[in-house]
C-alpha cells in the first residue's frame, strides 16, 4: 500500500532560511526574528526588507526602499482602466487578482528572473497594491464614478493606505494596529498560497504569474478567505448573548467556525495574541466593548467545546471591521502583506529550483478498450 499523505499533511518538501513556524513552542521566526519583536518595533517596510534581503534595512536601506514605494503608488492607468471594466459585483479578491495580472504585462521586464529585476517587480507590487485595494473599495461604496485618492509623500506605507482608502488622516493607534496586522500576514512558510507560488516558479514561469496563482489559493475560506468568513459568523451571531444558541446549531450541522483551526498549530497560532492585543487597543478606542465581548464568548465556547483554537483571522476580522474595511476587503488586505513572503520565496525557488512534480497513486477504473477501436485506426 502506497502511504499517501492527503492534503501532504506533515510532509517537508523543501528548505526555507525565510520563516520558521514552530508549533511546539507556539512560535513564529521571520529570518531569526519573533514575530512578536518585528511587530512591536518595526514599520511593515522594513520586515519586507527582512524578508527579501534576510537582514533589517539600515536607516539608509530604509530610506532607499520608501522612495521606491513612493515612485510606484500611484494607481497606474492601464491598471485603474482594468478595474473599470469590471463589475461591482466582482469579489474584491478577482480585482486584485486582476489588478496584479495587468502590473505584470505592463512590466517589460516581466520575464526576466535575474535577481535584480526580480527584487524590482517584487516592490512594485508591494507599491501598487494599496492604491488597488483602496480604489476598489471606495468605488463600490459610490454609485457614481470616482477618481482614486491621491497617494500622500509625507505619509509612509501603513498611514498612506489608510489615507487612499478613507480618505482621512488616520489616528497613529489606528495606524499602528494596521501595521501590525500587515507584519503578523506577511509570512508564514509553506502554507497554500506561498506553496502555490513556489511551484508556479518551479515551471521557470514569472513572478507575477506565481503571485496571481497565490492569490487565487489565499481566496479560498480555509485560507486567507476565513478573515472575511469570520466577519461574516460576527454578524451571523450579533451578540455575545447568542453565542451558545448559535454554536449549538453551527456544530450540529457540522459547519466550520471560521477563524478557528489551523494546519500546523494545534495548541494556538502564535501570531493571535499580538493581533488580539491590537484588537483590544481598537475596541477601547472606538468605544466598542460589544465586539470584544463577542470575541471573547466565541472563543471561550468553541475552545471549550471543541479544543480548537482561534487562528490569526479571527482577531484580525473585528480589527479590520473596525477601522472601517468593508468585510470583502479582508483578504485582499492579507495579499497586500503576504506579498512580501510570496515574493521572497519565488525569489528563495528560483535561487534553487526544482520542479514540483508529486506523483499520484491511480484508483480508477482497471485498463479496458473501446469496442472495435481498431476499425477508426
Ligand atoms: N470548526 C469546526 N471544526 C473544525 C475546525 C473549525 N474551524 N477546524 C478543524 N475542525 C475539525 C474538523 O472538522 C475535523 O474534525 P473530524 O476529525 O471530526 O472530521 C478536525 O477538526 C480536523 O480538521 P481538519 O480540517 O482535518 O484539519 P486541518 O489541519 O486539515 O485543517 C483548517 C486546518 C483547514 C485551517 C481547519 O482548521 C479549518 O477549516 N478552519 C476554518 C478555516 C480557517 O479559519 N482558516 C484559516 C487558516 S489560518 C490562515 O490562513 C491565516
């Protein structure tokens, strides 16, 4: 008997020096550094410098990359005229996917997989994807058409994507809270989506390729669709009061709380409670006891009852929700940050290629023929 490992649960498929998960000791290493550390003291920019480059910038390296970001913000024409075309009803997660289809064939350097030209087109759509995003959600609030926000220079990466979506200065604990969500989903090893993007590179197909079929995985609600499904089960619920009520009938009908469970850790996501004490600063400053009331009974039942534990989407939901992102916005919000991961590791593939080719143990019908075959030959 072939031992097949469904869904290649526990399998090593490979090295990586970018993050390290460890689920025994419920921690999380970007390039050696806690999670925890990155997300207490640095910009989002500077742990996409970790990712790509392996060491955090100098203030001079620093300095460099916020320039290039600036250079490419602006939502390019052929990009915004893309966006135009299609519908409102269109989940945000296809604009984006879209969106980042048309930055490649509009990149001449698209097809070059040196390591420099690679490092570019990874900043440039660490640089475009705000004013994406941003554009998409004001568009569908408005019946009639709109122009995109203009990028603000004085502003830096997490403050100015506030800035293009809303259109207001936001307060620096908003800011923070924000930045600190982009650093917690910036990276997280083989999970799909990444693993998706390593073996479109290992074809020798280009970044932006990898990064559309990476996009398509983290869409998916037991992905990084669950951060807007777990929204979705906030709403369901509406009160901390029908927690139970609403548990009883989601697990009698056998329904996965969103939010809850993960592949690799069994005993807590380490990334919940930074996001969680972001959350809590959210809830005191927007004066919305109610949502971490409903949080906290969710979470107290489910784990109770079932032993399983809120994954990084279920606090990062009610945070988004509060700072004033449309539910569908979510995941998009999380392609934004794991962008940086996803391009680090096309780059980490391409530095050491192998074709990803698994083979598959047959289980369908025995070999038979077609009825006088030979007559058509
Ligand atoms: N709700 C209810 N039951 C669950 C949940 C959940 N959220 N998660 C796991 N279980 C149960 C399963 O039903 C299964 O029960 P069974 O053995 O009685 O059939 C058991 O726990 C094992 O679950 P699997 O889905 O087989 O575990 P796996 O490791 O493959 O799944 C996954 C991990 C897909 C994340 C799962 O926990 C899930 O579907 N969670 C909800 C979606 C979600 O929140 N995804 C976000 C992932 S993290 C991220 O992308 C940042």
């Amino acid at each position: 008997m072939t031992d097949i490992k469904k869904g290649l649960a526990g399998v090593v498929v490979d090295y990586t020096a970018i993050s390290k998960v460890n689920p025994d000791t419920n921690s999380l290493l970007y390039r050696g550094y806690p999670v925890q550390e990155l997300a207490a003291s640095q910009p989002f920019e500077a742990v996409a410098y970790l990712l790509w480059h392996g060491e955090l910038p100098t203030s001079e390296q620093l300095a460099e990359l916020r320039a290039s970001e600036r250079e490419n913000r602006m939502l390019q024409p052929a990009v915004r005229a893309a966006i135009d075309l299609l519908p409102t009803t269109a989940h945000p997660m296809d604009v984006v996917r879209t969106a980042v289809s048309v930055i490649g064939a509009t990149d001449p350097h698209a097809d070059d997989a040196s390591p420099e030209a690679e490092l570019a087109g990874s900043i440039r759509l660490f640089s475009a994807l705000p004013a994406v995003i941003a554009y998409d959600q004001r568009r569908r609030r408005d019946d009639d058409p709109i122009e995109p926000v203009e990028p603000r220079d004085d502003l830096d990466y997490a403050a100015n994507f506030l800035w293009m979506t809303f259109e207001e200065e936001s307060e620096p604990l908003v800011v923070d809270a924000f930045n600190v969500s982009l650093i917690l989903y910036a990276e997280h090893s083989f999970n799909a989506s990444t693993f998706t993007a390593r073996v479109i590179t290992s074809t020798l197909s280009d970044l932006y390729s990898a990064v559309v079929g990476a996009i398509g995985a983290l869409k998916g609600p037991l992905h990084g669709g669950a951060n807007e499904a777990v929204m979705h089960v906030f709403d369901e619920i509406g009160d901390a009061s029908n927690v139970v009520p609403w548990l009883d009938t989601a697990l009698a009908e056998k329904r996965k709380v969103m939010g809850f469970g993960h592949r690799v850790y069994k005993r807590g996501d380490s990334r919940v409670p930074t996001m969680r004490a972001a959350l809590v600063e959210l809830v005191e400053h927007y004066d919305r006891p109610d949502v971490l009331d409903l949080y906290d009974a969710l979470e107290t039942e489910f784990v109770d009852r079932k032993g399983i534990y809120p994954n990084l989407d279920y606090p990062s939901g009610p945070a988004y929700h509060l700072m004033g992102f449309d539910t569908a916005t979510f995941t998009p919000l999380f392609v934004a940050a794991r962008v940086t991961g996803w391009t680090a590791h096309i780059r980490e593939q391409r530095a050491s290629n192998a074709l990803i080719r698994p083979l598959s143990e047959y289980n369908g019908p025995d070999e038979r023929h077609i009825d006088g075959y030979e007559d058509f030959v």
